[in-house]
C-alpha cells in the first residue's frame, strides 16, 4: 500500500470530493484514482434513481438541499452516497479515532426479513447506525439495470431532517445501507435517557413511478421497534459563542454560536437582507482550524430552523477534538431566502425574463395538463437552489433539473385550469458579503 496514501487527511480528500461533485454531468462517474479505496467502492454502487416526489417538511425540521442534488434524479443518488460518506464515514471517523465509541449490534425483524443493526454511533446532533440485510432479496434494483424495487429503511418516530436510507449491494454481495438521525428533535429525546426506543419501517418502492395512477404509493413491508443503549458518557455539545453582529446597508446578519459534537457541528445564524428576505446561512461556509484544516458545510445538504426565525447549518467532521485555541469562520456571504410572486398566464409569449431582486430569472414555458401545470426556468450562478414554490398556495409536488441545460421545473397537481396563476417562486439568492471572524476554540 501507499505510504503517502495512508498520510492523507480526510479533510484533504473533502476538498477533492467536493471537486468530483462540482464537476460531475451525469450517472459516467470518473472516479480519481487518488482518492481512497472505500471512496471508489462506494462510488462503483451507484445506479441513478428513478423520479421520486419531493415533500416539503416542517419549518423546526427542514431538509435543504443544493440545485444539482435536489433535481437531477441520477446525480441524487450519487449525492445520497457522498452524504453517507460525508455524515457516515468522515465525520465518524474522526470522532472514532479519538475514542468515540458505537453501542452494541442487535438482530431485528421486520414484516419477516432479518435485518443486522450496527455501527451505532450516538450524540446529541444525530443518531447514526448500519443496516445489514440478511435475508435475501430476489427483486432488488441490481447493479446493471433499472428494473427491480428499492428498499428502504427509515425511522419512523422522530421528527427529523433525514432519517432513512436505501439498501443497495455492495461489491462483496452485502445488502446495507445507512440510516442517519438527523435534526432538531436528537438532542431532546436524549436527554436523561439511558435507552432509546425508536420505531422502523421498511418500505417498498418500484423503480417507476406512474403519475397518472392516483392509487399509486409505496409499499410498508414492516414496523418494529429496537431499543438503542445511549452512552452512559454520552458526548455533551460544546456551544462555542460567537455573537457577532454585521449591519451594512440591507444585510442584517448575526453570527450566534456554534454547536460542536463529537461527529458534526452546527452553525446558528439570524438576520435578514431587508430588501430581500431572511438568511438562510452562510454561503460556502467553512471552519478552518490552526493547523489549517478545513471543515466545510458540505454540499449544503442540510439544515435546520430555528424557533427564532434563524438558521443552523451543517458542518462535517466535526472540530470536537481540535486542540487549537483559535479557529477561524469564513465565508463568501449569506444565502437569503427570496420569496417573489410572479403572475403566470398559459397565453403568455415564453421565455419570459422576471426581475427577481436585480437578478434574472427566466419563465422558459408553462405548460397545463390535465390537472398538472408544469413551469420551467431558468437561472444564473446568483441563485443556490430552490427553498420552496407555491402556486396559488399550494406546493409543488416535485422539483428537478434538466442536467446538461441548466432547465429547472417544478410540477404542480390538482390544479384547475385558469387564465392566469399567481406563483411563489421561493428561490435562495447568495448575497455576496466577504465574512472572515476569528473564534475562540473553547
């Protein structure tokens, strides 16, 4: 083996993953051949996913995802396994190799199929274990083709940001998948418990799906519950305080603290842009200790409300155990929410441009269909992803993006055709303001 290969850091190879995402087009994944060894098993599982619906979730509890991973069906399950390396591997790993520690494995059954749980891993930011499936499966979506189902397994008690995840084969025939815990609900059910008691599900999807069949939905093969052993040392949250405060022009922004646990941390931000809306985070976030490592909000892949109307952010791994007396915040500004309603008319001339808060946003078509109103668009490097459409009230039941033509599209169902529609295009803007702070590691 390499000797120079076992010296890599992890957060080196975040930097060239983070490159391989940016320039990935399609499912033709051009794995590097620098890049370790369990990076290319995982990327050689891959099979791009059929269409699925997009569901908007609670406000306390939200999943916010960048443009590309959201909308491109192929490039969404390669991002669904870069997050199980980004949430399962480096951000535990790190924390392992410091001592932290999993609770013991447990053989579960649900609906008949044995399933191994392992790899549990728990603080008070995400609860995270493996899933091996022991029983056989004749039906599952294979390596080289689209046919078959996916299985699925989710927890089905907690209010989360994610918390399920896909079974696929692995190179050696194993059927796992990951199942991370992740959102403002972990740290309160912890609290003052020795065991946890979580509900499962597992879940049965064909590969296509039908959106003219009403009846169509996925299949519940089982429910059961499995008690999880919390660390009797669990890992307390180290909050490190901040408390910066930036008012220039229309940017009103506050930098409250952030929240390290041993495998991931949180950054809470408030504010807003007056002209605009209010923050979202910060835009390319990233942590960088004294040695000069740096931790990033990786891909944006989650996030999480805040009773105050503010915003907390992701970041993986974890500074937990740096030993730095200082760190230092940078980023390249702050990602506002940009709610602007827009009257659309099917006899209306298309494309279309739209003045969305002195950048362009254009209408590339609107199409109605059989109780279905389809709207295209497209926008500039401005734009970080869509936070959410409404039209006439009502969110759409998906989003996506048209890989290779910068096209996005939400679809809307029920809706009745009608001269003229009034949409909420709830686009995330990044707002360029350069914000480098240094903070107290303590």
């Amino acid at each position: 083996m390499d000797k120079n290969k076992d010296k890599r850091n992890f957060l080196d190879e975040d930097e060239e993953i983070e490159k391989l995402l940016s320039e990935y087009e399609n499912e033709d994944i051009k794995i590097p051949d620098e890049l370790d060894e369990r990076l290319n098993a995982k990327l050689k599982e891959l099979k791009p996913k059929k269409y699925k619906k997009w569901a908007i979730t609670s406000v306390a509890s939200i999943l916010i995802i960048g443009v590309s991973y959201a909308f491109v069906p192929s490039f969404r399950t390669f991002a669904d396994t870069m997050f199980k390396y980004i949430f399962g591997d480096i951000g535990i790993e790190n924390a392992v190799n410091n001592g932290y520690k999993s609770s013991d494995s447990q053989h579960i059954n649900i609906g008949g199929y044995d399933i191994t749980i392992q790899n549990i891993y728990i603080d008070e930011q995400r609860i995270s274990f493996e899933a091996i499936m022991e029983t056989k499966i004749g039906d599952m979506v294979a390596d080289d083709t689209d046919e078959g189902n996916y299985y699925e397994l989710y927890v089905d008690s907690i209010e989360a940001s994610m918390s399920g995840g896909i079974f696929y084969k692995d190179e050696d025939g194993i059927i796992k998948t990951t199942v991370n815990v992740v959102g403002s609900d972990v740290e309160n059910i912890l609290e003052g418990k020795g065991t946890l008691e979580l509900k499962l599900k597992l879940i049965k999807e064909p590969t296509t799906y039908n959106q003219e069949d009403e009846n169509w939905e996925r299949e519940t093969l089982g429910t059961t519950k499995v008690k999880l052993d919390i660390p009797k040392q669990l890992n307390k949250t180290k909050n490190i305080e901040i408390n910066k405060q930036i008012n220039d022009g229309d940017l009103n922004l506050n930098i409250d603290k952030l929240k390290v646990s041993p495998t991931m941390m949180y950054l809470n931000t408030s504010g807003e842009v007056r002209s605009i809306g209010k923050l979202q985070g910060l835009d390319n976030l990233r942590i960088i200790s004294e040695n000069g490592e740096i931790y990033r909000s990786s891909l944006e892949l989650s996030g999480i409300g805040l009773e105050n109307g503010g915003w907390s952010q992701t970041i993986v791994p974890s500074v937990y155990y740096d030993k730095g007396k200082k760190l230092k915040l940078k980023a390249d500004g702050a990602l506002v929410n940009a709610n602007k309603k827009i009257e659309l008319s099917l006899n209306d001339n298309y494309p279309k441009k739209i003045d969305y808060f002195g950048r362009t946003v254009t209408i590339k078509n609107v199409e109605y269909n059989s109780g279905k109103l389809i709207v295209k668009y497209t926008t500039d490097s401005s734009i970080a992803y869509n936070g959410g459409c409404k039209l006439d009230g009502n969110y759409a039941i998906s989003l996506y993006y048209e890989s290779g033509s910068n096209i996005s599209g939400m679809e809307f169902d029920n809706v009745e055709k009608k001269e003229s529609y009034i949409l909420d295009l709830g686009l995330v803007l990044k707002y360029k303001y350069p914000i480098e702070l240094e903070i107290n590691n303590r």
